[in-house]
C-alpha cells in the first residue's frame, strides 16, 4: 500500500505537471513526422522505429520524473515510507509513465496506420517483448546515473555504454564484453524477425543495475546545498 | 524519564572536506521534553539533526533508538507538491506511513485542527503563505502519532506572531507527552518553550543543561552601575559581605539569592546612591551563549 500511495502521487503529479506538455509535443512530433498516417508503412518499419523511441521515451520520462523528485520534497516521503519503498515507487512510475506513452502511440498506429501487408503471427509479441525489454534497460540505467541515487555518475560512461551496445563484438574476448552491454540493437533486431528478443537477458540487466542504484540510494548522503 | 533516542560519540566529516561538522556529540532526549538546539550558521544543528533522522551518515559514533520510537521530521524549508492540496498532501504521507481508510481520516482532520489548517484542507500547496507551509510540515510530522518531533528552526522567516503561532504549537504538541527537538536561533524562543537546551558551537556541544537550572544559576547573577565612586562603594559592599567584581562604575555579582539581593538594594537607598542601571537575568540564554562560545558581536 505504501509504494501504491507513493506511485500514485508521483503518478498525479507528473500529469500535472507541464512536463507533461513536452511529451506529447515529442510524441506528436514522432508520430506526425515518421508515422505519417498518409503514408502507408510496413510492419517492419514501424516495429523498427518504435526501438528508439522508446529509449527516448524511456530516458525522457526517467529523466522529468527524477529532475522533479530528487529534491527535498524527498526527505519526508522517504522518511515515512523508508529508503526501499520510495526508490522502487519512482522505478515504477517511470516504466509507467513511459508504458502510458507507448500505449498511445500503440493505439495511433492500430488506429491510423496503415499496413499494407499482414502481419506475421508472433510479430507483435516479439515487438512488444522487445520494446519492453529495452524499456526496463535505459529505465534502470538512466537511475542508476542519477541525482537519485547520489552524486551524478558521469554521464559519458552511460554514453559510452551505450555507443559500445550499438557495435557487435562477434569475436573472443570481446563476445564477453557484452554481457556489461544493453541488447538494445538486439532487441530491434529481433522486433523485425531477426533474432529473438533478449528479454531475459534485460530483465536480469536490468536487475542488477537497478540493485546497484538500490545500494548506491541506500548510501547516499541528502544534502541539498 | 525514559529516553527516547540516544546519541553516543557522534561525529560527521562531510566527504571532501577536512573539517569536522560535529566532533564527539553525546546527548539523550527524553520522553515528554522539549529540547532546543542553540548554535551559529554552522555550528552542526542541522547536521545533528539529520544523522539522528538517517538523512546522513555518520563519520563515527551511534544513535541507539527505543524499540517502536515514530520519528516526525520538520525540514527548515519543507518542500511539498504544490499541485497537491492540503489534504491530499497529508493523505500521502499518511499512506507512506501505512495508514489507510476511515483511521487516515480521522487522524488528517486531527493534525489540520492542531496546526489551525483546517479552513485550508482543500487548498493547493501552492497558494499557502510561508507560515502555513510551516504548519503543514509540522502536521505532517505529527501525523501517525509520532513520539519523536525534529524540527529545523521552525520559526525562520517567519514574523512575531507567526514565530508565537509556532511556539504554541509546540507546546501543544509537547502537553501530549510528545517529545520535542527543535533548532533555532532565537534564544527568547528556546527560553520560552524548552526544558533542556543545548549549545553546539564548531560541531561541539559545549552545553546541555536544563533550562530550570541555567535560570536558578543565573538569576544569581547580575551587573550594576551607579553614581557613587567606585571606592565607596567596593568599601560599602565589602563591609556587608558581599561577593562582587567591579570595573569602575559597573559592578557584577554572582550567587545572590532573594535576601542578598534586597539587602543590596536596601544598602545603596541607605547610603543615598543612585541605581543607574541593572542588567539581569532577561539575557540569560544569549550570555550564555556568548560565554560558551566566546563569541563577540563582531566576530562572524
């Protein structure tokens, strides 16, 4: 009931908030310029270009939601509700937040598009597994690197974590890189049919880096000047 | 008195810095007391108070806590939702807390009653004066029946009768047997409300008395300046046995009791001297305090 209270707040408060107003503008924005309803558009390049727009989604959703949070108005709340339930309700509310964003461009592409060819049977799970997938990935990551969690990690080694995702390393020992890595290109890979979705590969990514948030958060000093 | 929460050897060094922000603090804070925590810009109250509450993490030392002890904390600049109301405000932090249904209700309409918000139940946060903001942290610190408050400097900022609004309040809360810890920089205030005080100057605290006793101590203590020549007078006073020190005109006694005091005044309308002026126990708190931390008006 406690992270319930707290998603719910920070849920509301978000929607009031004219943060708001920016991301429908970004999802207007994606949806008029590279799902142009006057266009017809292949399944392929609509599961293809959901990929980036949902790191986007997920990173910008992530980023409001803490901007706006990990302040003093903090101090209270996890105060009342302890450090572990309040980290995980601003988790929750960013993969819902985001989660709410993909489902309206999911409804404007089941309303508006148009496909020229049938889907394939299972395309749209393996989208969805993927698009979920990648998610809870830049999720836990862009709260790993926080002001959430403490003092900031420096944002060029998420930049480059995620530069070195978009490579392939096919040879030894660099196959053994990867496991540090995102499969996000996998994933959109696997949304068009090649591959399957590294879904529980990013769930257990995605475990272990919100786990090092979660240690990083329960150490953290909240000083505010 | 059963001790709520106490502070063993506590010590603080900020990460990066070489300085101590609290050196060695040892304090016990008992049920039903209201405790003021004295000290300059920082001396180490805020620090204190916010290791106490686990917002920081100590360099060394402990906090040891009675078992089941509900801890409210009232930030010096409570920062709220301001898209929220009043109500909805203290419904999350009721929830945060575990409690839900008919029970939050109640203990809402309670806690706006205490802190004199009720006409204010339904407004946003947003449109509350800064003297509202601070009863709204209050009340939420209250809320769920807490034994323990923290409050950092409650009264900042605010004006006369908004500072006496906050004094009630804590007296209030305090007749509830609930204890009290509060930090501030207005010694009248402190006097006003407190049972124990403590003085942190330069992470230390350099005292922790009860205010009763700093009173009983001090009223024996008092400065006075006549007309008469210093001589005469050092010659009178000396013959009636009194215990003085004397600068010229201005001339400084400790440890008098009731008696002594009025044989004093007694002896100076018998000689026909003139009382220029008396310095008394109404500085009680800030002499203190200057003399702890030997402090002049001009140092910081």
């Amino acid at each position: 009931m406690r992270i319930a209270a707290l998603v719910s707040a920070l849920w509301r408060e978000h929607f009031r908030s004219t943060v708001v107003v920016l991301e429908t503008l970004a999802v207007a924005l994606f949806v008029g310029i590279v799902l142009d309803p006057r266009v017809s558009h292949e399944w392929d390049y609509v599961a293809l270009a959901l990929n980036p727009a949902i790191v986007v989604l997920a990173a910008v959703s992530t980023g409001f939601i803490i901007g706006r949070n990990a302040d003093e108005k903090m101090d209270i709340l996890v105060l009342k509700a302890g450090k572990v339930r309040y980290y995980l309700a601003v988790v929750i509310v960013a993969i819902l937040v985001t989660t709410f964003w993909m489902t309206v461009i999911g409804a404007y592409i089941h309303l508006a598009i148009r496909l020229p060819n049938p889907v394939t049977p299972g395309a749209p799970g393996r989208l969805v597994l993927s698009l979920g997938g990648s998610m809870l990935v830049v999720v836990s990551l862009f709260v790993l690197f926080s002001t959430l969690t403490g003092r900031p990690i420096e944002p060029i080694v998420a930049v480059i974590l995620l530069v070195l995702s978009l490579g392939s390393f096919e040879t030894e020992p660099w196959r053994r890189l990867t496991v540090l890595l995102p499969p996000l290109v996998e994933n959109a890979r696997a949304a068009i049919g090649l591959g399957q979705p590294q879904w529980l590969r990013c769930l257990a990514y995605s475990a272990v880096v919100l786990s090092l948030g979660l240690a990083r958060f329960l150490r953290r000093e909240f000083i505010w000047s | 008195m059963e001790t709520l929460v106490e502070v063993s050897g506590l010590s603080k060094r900020y990460p990066g810095s070489s300085e101590w922000a609290l050196r060695d603090v040892s304090v016990a804070f008992r049920r039903g007391e209201v405790y003021g925590l004295v000290g300059q810009n920082g001396a180490g109250k805020t620090t204190l108070l916010r290791l106490i509450l686990g917002l920081l993490r100590p360099t060394s030392g402990k906090i040891g806590f009675q078992q089941g002890v509900r801890i409210g904390y009232v930030p010096e600049r409570p920062a709220f939702y301001t898209s929220f109301t009043v109500r909805e405000y203290l419904n999350l932090t009721g929830r945060s807390m575990g409690i839900g249904g008919r029970n939050l209700a109640g203990q809402v309409d309670e806690v706006l009653a205490t802190v004199d918000l009720v006409g204010k139940a339904n407004a946003r946060i947003g449109t509350l004066s800064r003297g509202m903001l601070q009863r709204l942290g209050i009340a939420q610190a209250v809320l769920g029946d807490s034994d323990f408050i923290i409050m950092d400097e409650p009264a900042a900022g605010l004006d006369p009768l908004g500072q006496r609004g906050i004094r009630e309040l804590i007296v209030n809360i305090n007749r509830r047997r609930k204890t009290i810890l509060f930090s501030s920089h207005y010694l009248a205030e402190i006097e006003r409300v407190c049972h124990r005080v403590g003085i942190i100057h330069r992470g230390r605290l350099v005292l922790d008395r009860n205010l009763d006793d700093l009173v009983r101590e001090y009223r024996g203590k008092f400065e006075i300046e006549t007309d008469a020549e210093p001589r005469t007078l050092e010659r009178e006073l000396l013959g009636f046995g009194f215990q003085f020190e004397s600068d010229g005109r201005r001339v400084r006694f400790q440890n008098m009791d009731d008696d002594r005091y009025f044989a004093l005044m007694r002896l100076l309308h018998d000689r026909g001297i003139r009382l220029l002026g008396l310095r008394h126990s109404a500085l009680l708190l800030e002499d203190t305090f200057l003399s702890v931390t030997g402090s002049r008006g001009d140092e910081e």
